[in-house]
C-alpha cells in the first residue's frame, strides 16, 4: 500500500511577505519619483491593486513604509558595496557608479530623501545621520590603511578624503540626473578616484597664485 504525501500548500506567511515586498516596490518607485511628502499610502496602494485598508494591515502608517524602503534600499547596497579594509576598491567604487547609472530609481530615491531628511521632523532624518555618519567612518578606516601601507599620501587626512569622495559621489549624482547627456557619472568617479584622489593624498596642487583672490590675467 502507498500513501501519498499532500502538496505542500503556501501559507498566509508566503503570502503576506510577497504583498510586502510587492509594497515596498511600489512604494520606493513612488518616493524616488515624487518623494516622501510627494507620495500616499493611497497611492502606493493603487499603483500594487490593493486597498488602503489592506495596504494598512501590512504597513499602519507611511512612516513603517519608509523604514521598509530604506532598508531595502541599504539591503541592495550591501549585497553589491561590500568593501574590505586594505581591499583596491577603486574598480569596486567604479563599478558601483555603473550599477547607480543602471539603476536610476534607487539613486534618485537617495537623492530625493536625503535632501528631505534634511529637515529634523522628517521621519528619515535620524536615519540619514546614521548612514552618513558610518560611511564616513567606514571610508576613514579604508583610506587610513592605504596611508599606513604607502600605498597613497598622508597631505591629506583620512577622515577628510573620506567625506570628499561622498560628498562627490552624491553630488555627481545629482548632476547626473538633472542631466544625463552632459555628465558622465562613471567617467567623472574614474577620474577623480585615479588621478584627482591620489594627487591631493601626495599634497600635489596648482601653484597658490594661480586660485589666489588677487591673481589678475
């Protein structure tokens, strides 16, 4: 006699974690178009086929959205940014440039929130203190290792090269979606991070004359 084993059947669990991620989706396609204050509940609901209600019952309230958003987003971005200490990752940085090139939505969605969070009342502002805070430690203790191996100059503190390259990163970003004909993103990261960087670690610069005040023609 042979028995046969029932058909495992998906569970309401299954089920309610691809509503979720369904949600999630939706909802950072819609911040990164239109922002955080730009978007509704209503709205992410509508754009998944769902009710308020039963958006609701998975996310009570935008704020419980977002967090879910951001973390997705940093869930990506570890997946593919993990970077060593002591590690060359010039080509790990260049190739990060090319995937935010590819992947426009989640680039806009950091550009859009943080320059929101900017504001202290808004939901995400702690959390942007917090990231930027650990990329600037975690970009210190790279660029110290590489000046204690020689491996690049000291004219230039680590902690300070650091908050450089974030702060070009996001801004090229920027001009980059403004203007995608015009700025290279990918180019612009090359070449800051292959000859500019290390220029400035050595302490090469232009002579003072030439950015002086009263340097004239």
């Amino acid at each position: 006699m042979t028995t046969t084993t029932p058909a495992k059947k998906r569970g309401p669990y299954a089920k309610s974690a691809i509503t979720r991620q369904r949600a999630v989706d939706a909802a950072l396609e819609l911040f990164s178009s239109t922002g955080y204050r730009g978007a509704t509940l209503t709205d992410v609901a509508d754009r998944i086929g769902m009710t308020l209600t039963g958006l609701q019952h998975h996310f009570p309230d935008k704020d419980s959205l977002l967090a879910a958003v951001l973390e997705e987003r940093d869930r990506r971005s570890r997946d593919e940014n993990r970077i060593e200490v002591g590690e060359d990752a010039t080509d790990k940085l260049i190739a990060i440039a090319a995937r935010n090139v590819h992947t426009p939505e989640l680039t806009e969605l950091h550009c859009v929130l943080s320059a929101e969070a900017t504001s202290p009342d808004h939901p995400a502002h702690d959390y942007f203190v917090e990231r930027y805070r650990r990329e600037r430690q975690a970009g210190t203790r790279y660029f110290q290792e590489l000046i204690d191996q020689g491996r690049i100059g000291n004219a230039v503190e680590a902690r300070s090269l650091a908050t450089q390259l974030i702060s070009l990163a996001d801004g090229l970003q920027l001009q980059w979606l403004l203007d995608r004909d015009s700025v290279d993103l990918v180019s612009e990261i090359r070449r800051f991070l292959t000859v500019v960087l290390p220029a400035m670690a050595a302490g090469e610069s232009a002579s003072p004359s030439v950015l002086s005040p009263t340097h004239t023609d």
